[in-house]
C-alpha cells in the first residue's frame, strides 16, 4: 500500500474539521495551539488539492458549502476511527473518555436528562458532556453533535432513533381560572375556554391537542389569545398564572398537581403520549464515550 496523505494533509484535515467544530478559524486555533492565520492557510491548501470550496468565509463566521458539508462528514467519522483506534491498541478503550456532545429540548432535558447525569459523570469522570439545551433541530454535521433528543424525528434525517418513552400528556388549569367557570366535561367544551396553544417554530402552527376517545387518539385543532413559540414552558407559566387551559407533559406539572397549583381536566379522556427518542448517526463505528451514555439514557430512561 503506498502513502495517499502526508503528515501536512491529514493535519490539515484535523484543522479542517476543528474549524467547523469550533465554527471558525479564531478559536480552532485557539483549540489547536497555532495561529487563526496559519489555521486559515491549512484549510487553504487543503481546499486547492481538492479543487473544490469547503467553507464560506465572512468577516465573522464560516460555514459548510455542499461540498464541505459532506466532505466533513466523511472526514469527522474517519477522525473519530482513527482515535478509537488509537485507544484500542494502547489499552484506553477499556476507559471511556474524551468529548460528547449532546443536544436536548429544554423542557426535557431540564425534567428528565440533566439529573441522571451527574450519576454518569460520577461512573465515567473521564467522559466530558457538553450539553446544549435548544428546541431547533440541531445540524450533526455542520456542528459535530453526537447526540441528540426530540419528541419528533426529522424527516430523512438518515439519524438512528432510539425511543426513550412515551411521555403522558394531560390537560391542566388553575384553581383561579376555573373559579366561576364550568369545568368543560367533554372536548367540545374546550371551545368555550382560553386554550393555551404552544406554536411549533418551523411551521408556524399551533401544535395539535391529542385525547384518548374510544380508544382512539384524536387529534383537535386548538386556537387562542396567548400563544407561546420555541420554549414549551412558556405555556406552563401562564396556565400556572390563571391565564387559560393547557394540554402539556404530565412530567412538567406533576408537581403543580400534587401542591394544587393546577388542576388535571378531561382525565377520562386522557391517554395520550408523545414519543421523545435519541438521535445519533448510523455509523457504525461509535466510539466508546459515546456508545455508554446511549445505553445508559435507554436503560434509565426506557423504564419510566
């Protein structure tokens, strides 16, 4: 087998994607212990020996062409390999070790991921969790995610979708709005009251309310004054406030409903789920860092 890289090649493809990790060429550098300069002309020499563009540069950031995008993909992976390797045949793998990076909702990841991880920090303190709480759907090559959760899995994503559960909803209002007004008994009196829908940002449309009737999930279409985008939670506060009804995950009021805070409505109606699932690429060479804390979000959270 004859030599296809030499050292300045594969370092610059290591400084390739530090650059779109870091998203720009200041703190690749930084990362790297070299020069914002010298970080550019890597990545400079690498784009003319393969005679095509990978970044689009500005004054302030870079970013992905099409050509970069798949390119880094590719190269990410192949890094990755090339260090499990290295583990492997030194003895590390049996440690995990190095960064995750791990995308969640917030309304998630406050309830239900952030406090099963300082038990995972304790069983694995070389592993390094760099945990960013968002409600858009994160890019995992563009950004270099290795996790990611969310109640709806994008279409053609070419993702792996592990699911953690189904999470229970409930309809829910304050013991202040509902004084004086009829507790509504059946769906349809939902459109006697202000209903507290939650807009999903990418469509713009209020999120649809599913009940359980006849054993059937049935979607309804709900409207309102108040309405909240991108953080799930916004809708809680305001029920909490008296402002209205609100179907939410059971898991974000359950304590509202234990101190009375907030009362459950319709619960003969009730039934219906969201599924939230963890996202992560489909190669097949994981490393071990990140192979651990999948198994160990499934096991916790799978049994709920």
């Amino acid at each position: 087998m004859t030599r296809q890289f030499s050292d300045l090649q594969l370092g610059s493809i290591e400084l390739f994607c530090l650059t779109v990790q870091h998203g720009g060429f200041t703190a690749a550098a930084k990362a790297a212990g070299l020069t914002a300069a010298a970080v550019s002309r890597s990545v400079a020499r690498l784009e003319a020996r393969l005679g095509v563009q990978l970044l689009m540069r500005t004054t302030r950031h870079v970013r992905l062409t099409d050509a970069g995008q798949r390119y880094h993909e590719q190269c990410r992976q192949a890094l990755g390999q090339l260090i499990e390797a290295e583990r492997e045949a030194s003895g590390q793998q049996q440690t995990p070790s190095g960064q995750v990076r791990v995308s969640l909702p917030t309304s998630y990841g406050h309830h239900r991921v952030l406090p099963l991880l300082p038990a995972f920090a304790r069983k694995y303190p070389a592993i390094e969790l760099d945990l960013q709480l968002t409600n858009r759907n994160v890019d995992f090559t563009a950004e270099g995610f290795d996790l990611a959760v969310r109640a709806r899995t994008p279409p053609d994503s070419g993702l792996v979708a592990r699911k953690l559960e189904d999470a229970a909803l409930v309809i829910v209002a304050s013991p202040a709005y509902l004084r004086g007004r009829p507790k509504p008994r059946t769906a349809e009196d939902l459109k006697l009251h202000e209903c507290l829908p939650f807009v999903q940002p990418n469509t713009g449309q209020p999120v649809p309310w599913l009940v359980c009737q006849d054993g059937r999930i049935v979607e309804l279409a709900i409207t309102g004054r108040l309405r909240c985008t991108d953080d799930v939670l916004g809708p809680v506060t305001l029920a909490r406030a008296g402002a209205g009804v609100l179907q939410t995950y059971r898991f974000l009021v359950e304590d509202d409903l234990r101190e009375g805070r907030l009362v459950e409505l319709l619960p003969e109606w009730s039934g219906a789920s969201r599924p939230f699932s963890l996202l992560y690429s489909a190669d097949r060479h994981k490393p071990l860092r990140v192979r651990v804390l999948i198994d160990y979000l499934v096991a916790k959270l799978s049994i709920r």
